[in-house]
C-alpha cells in the first residue's frame, strides 16, 4: 500500500515518521521544497513532489494533513487527479463545515474518510514532527452515510499503527460539540486567562505548574484557530457561556463564603476529573 | 542547624527529604502516628513525635507545614515552646491572613518569616513527598518590619537547598494579589471548566493534551482550597472578573466572525505567554 501524505508540517510529518516504520512507501506533497528536502534527508518520505499530480495517481491512501480552507481547496483542485479507488482522509479539527463543503464525497471514483487525529503541540513545521505526540492519543472518526466498512477500516487500522489507543465513531454534529468543548473551549480559556495578565508584577517569580499547565496551549497558531473558532462559532460560544456560568456558581459561593458550598464543588469537580483517562 | 517540620504531609514531607540531604538533623512532628513512622521507616526524618515541646525546644528552624487555620492554631498553642531565637516559616498560600492573625510576630523570642513555597502535586501525604517538586520552583517570602536580615537569610539559603531556582520577596498585599491571579484563578478555571462537562459523550474519547493539562487542578484538596479561597476573596474575585472580560471580549470576537479581531488576540496570547519562564 502506497500512502500520499499533503502537507509535511506537524501532523503531516508525524504521519509519515509512523507509518513508514511499517514499511508502507510514503509519498509527500508540499508547496514548501525546504519541507520535501528536510523530509528526503531526514527519510521521513520515500519520494517527495511540489506538484500533487504524479504522486495522486499512485498512491492508495492520502492524508490530506492541511488546515481547514486549504484541505478543501486542495481536494477540489485535484480531484481528478487521485487513484481509482484512493481513500482520502482529512485531519481538519471540525467537521461539519468541511463535510459539507465538499459535494464530492458522493464521488464513485474515490472515498472520503473524515478524521480528526486529537493531537498536536505549540510547534509547528516538518522539523518538529514527532510520532510521540500519537502515542495514546485519540483518533475520531465522523463517517457519512457513504462510506464503506472496508475504507474506516483501512484508516481505523493506520491510524492505530500510528499509535493512536482510541479510534473511535461518532456523527460530525456530535464531533463538533464535543471537540468545541474539550478541545477549543480549553484554548478560549487559555488565550483569554494569559491575556487578562495586567503584568503588574514578574508573573514568572510567582508561578507553579498550574499556571504553567493552564496556559500552555496560549502560545497558538493564530491562522488555523482563528478558522477552527469561526467555522465552530455556535458549539464553541454553547460551551463558553456554560463554562462562565459554572464560574459564576463558583463566584457566588467565594462572594458568600459559603465554605461548604465551595468543597461541595471542588469535590464535583475532583470526582469528575477522576473519571477521565 | 537542627530543622523542625510540623506536619508531615505533601510539602512537610518534600521539606525533610530535600533538606536531609546536607545533613541538617530532621526532627518530624505530626498528630498521625502512621505518618511519623512512615517517615522515621523510610529515613525522612531523624526523630519523630506526636508531642511537640520536646522537639520544639531543640530546632532552631521551624517549618509549619499545615493548613492556614490549622498553622494559626499550632503557633498559638506552641508559642512559648519555641527554642529562644528559633525561626519560625510557614508554607501558607496567602499571606495577609496569616500575618493579620499572629500579633505573636513582635515577640522578641523567635522570628517568623512568611514563605510560600510555590509548588506542590495532585496528591497527599508523607507517601506521596517528593523533592523532585521543588526543583526549578517559585519560592516567595513575604517579610515584615521585624524580620531580621540574617532570618531572611537562612531561609533563602534552605530554599535554594531544596531546589527552588528563585527566591523573591513582595509584600504580603502584592503577594495575594498576583498569587490570587495565578494559583487561584488557574484552580476556579479549572474547577469550573470540569463541572461545566455535561458528560453528554464519553469525553475521555475526545480529549487531548489540552484538555488533560487544563483539567489535571481539578482534583482538588476542597478543605485547603475552600479556605484559600474564602481568605483571599477579594484578590481572587477581582481575578475572576477581569478573566471573564477577556473571555467576554475573545466571545465577541467569535460571535462578530472577526477573524483579525480574533487573530490579534491569540498573537497577544502567544506573545505574553512566550515571556512566561
């Protein structure tokens, strides 16, 4: 099997470290030709090419590894130009706008397998991939009512070769409320609590890990959040405005000094947490 | 120098096993039998006893490691217990509190100096001390006008023992303040982050790094932290407050699809968390 990764950067770069352990050809597509050398040089990919054309009709996976606007254009532009028969998967952290701005995935000639590998760090580029950032991760998949066993199964297998633990289904309606919730609400929290830093003091002589931990994720990619936010705007202000007014409970109890009242949330709150793996 | 430690939990513990190191003699008080023996099995500590005046009379440094109310309460009891000229440091996470309650801080036998070792970890206990925590810590002192520089002194060097990589003085008032901004603040998010989860789906599935660092402080101690929270109220609201304007101004952005609007402050994020050490 011949895999077609588009996109050496973080996730595109992991993607390829991983699976050519497994001895699949890896072929890499990228406007960037410093991207294709670093990953020739480094054997990341087998073969590596500027023009997607020779490398589509050869490959039988492509992980389409782009930002959301940039996925759907590349797959407009070259839908002709993929194998017979190819599974393409995307790696965008929404679904439904992508889903349904690509009338195509009625298509005979090739299949779409939505997916969302949850993971990532604050860096970016081919030179920080790093197959260890999958290792226990989750991998979502969001199938529509065209896809075939064969084709989730063949992406459900790569996608746990490429360490994932967890692969699991779920509707993109679904995907997107609950990706709103773990994973861009967290990120809303964390630019907005770095941001209301009024730096009247040295804060960095007077932190421990939690605020390490909490703010970590504020060191962001601007472009592709600043996309997944807008096109995710109704569940991601759903869980905002439900995460403020929990906040505001909590408010009313410190206000009151209601002792009992705070435990009986933290311990909510510790029960909870607890239940997460 | 001989080192007193009352209370031999988390920090208590963490305390006498980093100090124990350059050969201070450890003298463990703990109103929990198992916990001194514990300590006294694994070589944490050289003497153990439930009873404090033997021990008290015999350290010349004395490390309270309690709860708040609970410090105020062993000072008290034990004021006339201390050996003459003994130092007394708390490990307190809010200091007016603490120095509003002891009028004893004039008494010319001992001195106390009021630190707050910024570190600690999701467990409890003597079985769970570990000085790894302190390393490349935030150590904070907050003097008043009867601390002697030579008092000062010895602590900061045993702070820097322990591992801690800055020992920085501030007032009390400051020190409530910014700590209010980023221990208790960081903690409310993080409570109220996890309790706003509606378990609708299996959020374990759908969860990344994000949401694992964001929620790891939600697995709270309710009884320390209910009480830090009442007594550093007015620091911790005012926090809360400011924190919901900067969610409330990222929240328009999102509801205005304002994708610069909304790019700047995630650039603001990205640079003001890139100072943080």
């Amino acid at each position: 099997m011949n895999i077609g990764i588009v996109g050496l950067g973080l996730i595109g770069g992991s993607y390829a470290k991983s699976l050519r352990k497994y001895g699949y050809k890896i072929y890499g597509i990228d406007i960037d030709q410093k991207s294709l050398d670093y990953a020739l040089q480094h054997n990341i990919i087998d073969f590596g090419d500027k023009n997607p054309k020779d490398i589509l009709k050869n490959v039988d996976v492509v992980f389409i590894c782009l930002y959301p606007e940039e996925t759907i254009k590349f797959i407009r532009k070259n839908i002709n130009n993929f194998k017979r028969g190819a599974i393409i998967a995307d790696v965008v952290g929404i679904k439904r706008n992508i889903i349904d701005s690509l009338d195509i995935y009625k298509d005979d000639d090739v299949e779409f397998v939505f997916t969302h590998p949850v993971a990532g760090k604050e860096t970016s580029g081919v030179i920080n991939s790093d197959e260890a950032i999958f290792q226990g991760a989750n991998f979502v998949i969001t199938p529509t009512k065209w896809n075939s066993e064969e084709a989730i199964n063949v992406i459900t297998i790569l996608a746990k070769q490429m360490g994932f633990s967890s692969v699991s289904q779920i509707s993109d309606v679904a995907h997107d409320d609950i990706i709103g919730f773990t994973s861009q609400l967290t990120h809303a929290i964390a630019i907005s609590l770095v941001n209301s830093d009024d730096e009247k003091y040295n804060t960095s002589l007077f932190i421990g890990d939690s605020y390490k931990d909490l703010t970590r994720i504020a060191k962001i990619n601007e472009d592709l959040w600043a996309e997944l936010f807008i096109k995710n705007k109704d569940f991601l202000l759903k869980h905002i405005n439900k995460f403020e007014r929990e906040l505001d409970i909590l408010k009313d109890a410190i206000n009151a000094k209601d002792f009992e009242g705070l435990k009986e949330l933290m311990r909510s709150a510790t029960l909870k947490r607890g239940k997460i793996k």
